[in-house]
C-alpha cells in the first residue's frame, strides 16, 4: 500500500463486490480506505442486467453483506447505477458524493482493474494495489459448481430466481419447401409422435435470427437453404412454459428453399419428413404448431 495522504477528509470506494463474501483483497482495499478517513462512503456498481453471471446480486444484498463484516463503520453505502458513457457516470458519482457530504476534500479509491481509468470526474484519484489478487469471475464459477446442504442456500436460489425480469426466450421455426416447392420438410423430436417445423432457441453467438434460421436448419437437417423470408413473429403456446408465468416462448418464422444437401435428422431430431402442405393436420404436427401451418397455408 502507498503512504497514506491525510490531506483528503473523505475516502470514497466504488466497486461491485460481485461476490457472495468478501474475499482478502476486497477486505485489504476497504481496511486501508478506513484506517485513512473517518468518513467513508461506498458505492455499489448496479448493472442495467439484472441477474446475469458477471452481476448476479443486487444492490441490497452486496450492501447486508458489507455490513454484516463492517457494521456501521463505514459511513454510507449507496448504489451507483452503470451509464451509457464515463462521462455520465463520473458527473452521477460526484453529484451522489456531494449529496451525503456537502464539503471537505474527496479522494475516490480503486485496486487494479477498478474503475479509476473510467472515472472523469472532479475528485482525486488513488490507487492501492492488494498484496494478492482474487478473480471474483473464477469464485463465481467455483461457486456455481457447488450445490450447499442448507435452507439459506435454498432461500438463495429462490430470492436470485424471483428477483429477476420475466423472459422471453427467443426461437426461430422454418418452413423448408423441396425444389419444386409441392412439399415442406417437417421433423420430429425423440419421444414424440407428431412432427414440427425445424428450429430452436436462438443463441448468444448468433448475430441475426436469420443466422440463427439456417444455423438451426444445418445443425437439424444438414440442408443448405436459400430464399429465406420472414414470415411474422409470434409466441408459442410450449408446454414446457404453459405452468411458468415469467418463462415464455417467442418465435420468428420463416419460409426457405432447399438448395443442397441429402436430409439427414441430426441434433434434437430423430426424425425427418417432407410433407404435402394440405396433408398436414392437427394429426401429425405438434399443438404448438398449428398456428405456424395456418401462416403456411395463406402463403400457398
């Protein structure tokens, strides 16, 4: 730790704490701000994403957590909302420093990869550099792989679960048409003994639904397709969410042309069959469906 500069009368830290304890470094950091100022104020990162991997806690359980370890001696602790820019951010910081301490000298306190190189702000700077480093990325991972004997873990995943947003998981579904158009692929899942449009969830690597359209055709029927029209966009009565009233299915369909490629069933499908359009009914495609064939057969 560098030499302490008692010139500053307000020690301010801004973190995120993403952790479900505090780990050595953090502990150093906070210790070193404290034995410097009487007066300490803690801000608290909060994400606009709420419940993901890289910030699953909130505000107000990284805050109990603070206090359970240092009590009332740390001054404040308020959260600090992300912004679209560091200018924006930095301008928040030094508005919310200001509205828990009118006057006196502020130093703002970071360790290595903190936010001091994003700060543009009025304030002083400092930098204290932990005697050891923690990835906070890697215990969260450490701690994702452990499944604890205890109600208060129990407690833990039920208060993550219900503090996040609804969601709308996204899907695409095609309507394969062979080269002379007369027929539509159709597969059918392991299990079940009626058939579907070929498609799934949408992935985080994807960067369009269309790329997700043929990425989900390819990895499906081994098909190479062209031609491929957005047809409308709708959700889907899946029965995996009909009992979920925060989990639904969205899906954007699509019609495309075979161009290449022997129809193999691969990944999820055991199945694969091509099919006269009028020839499909509530008999042999899946309930989720039907609503999709209807959107076919006004194109037809």
């Amino acid at each position: 730790m560098e030499e302490v500069k008692p010139k500053y009368q307000i020690g301010v830290i801004s973190g995120r704490f993403q952790i479900h304890e505090l780990h050595d470094a953090h502990r150093e950091l906070i210790d070193e701000v404290l034995n410097r100022h009487k007066k300490v104020l803690v801000f608290l990162g909060v994400s606009p994403a709420l419940g993901t991997k890289k910030n699953p806690l909130d505000f107000a359980t990284r805050r109990k957590m603070l206090e359970e370890h240092y009590g009332d001696k740390i001054t404040a602790i308020l959260p600090i909302h992300d912004k679209k820019s560091d200018f924006l951010w930095s301008k928040e910081v030094d508005n919310r420093i200001r509205e828990v301490f009118p006057t006196g000298s502020v130093a703002l306190y970071g360790s290595r990869d903190s936010f001091i190189p994003h700060y543009k702000g009025k304030f002083a700077t400092c930098e204290l550099e932990p005697s050891s480093f923690v990835s906070a990325s890697q215990v969260r991972q450490e701690v994702s792989e452990q499944v604890v004997k205890s109600k208060e873990f129990r407690a833990g995943v039920i208060y993550g679960i219900y503090n996040t947003h609804p969601i709308v998981f996204s899907t695409v579904d095609v309507a394969i048409y062979d080269e002379d158009e007369s027929k539509i692929l159709l597969g059918r899942k392991p299990y079940e003994d009626k058939y579907r449009f070929i498609g799934g969830f949408v992935d985080v690597t994807d960067t369009s639904f269309e790329v997700a359209a043929k990425r989900e055709v390819m990895e499906e029927t081994g098909l190479e397709i062209d031609d491929l029209k957005y047809i409308k966009s709708m959700r889907v009565d899946d029965w995996r969410y009909r009992k979920e009233p925060d989990r639904s299915i969205m899906t954007h369909f699509y019609t495309a042309k075979k161009i290449f490629g022997i129809e193999r069933a691969n990944d999820d499908i055991e199945e694969l069959r091509w099919f006269k359009i009028y020839d499909i009914n509530e008999n042999n495609i899946v309930k989720e469906h039907l609503e999709l064939l209807k959107t076919v057969r006004t194109l037809s």
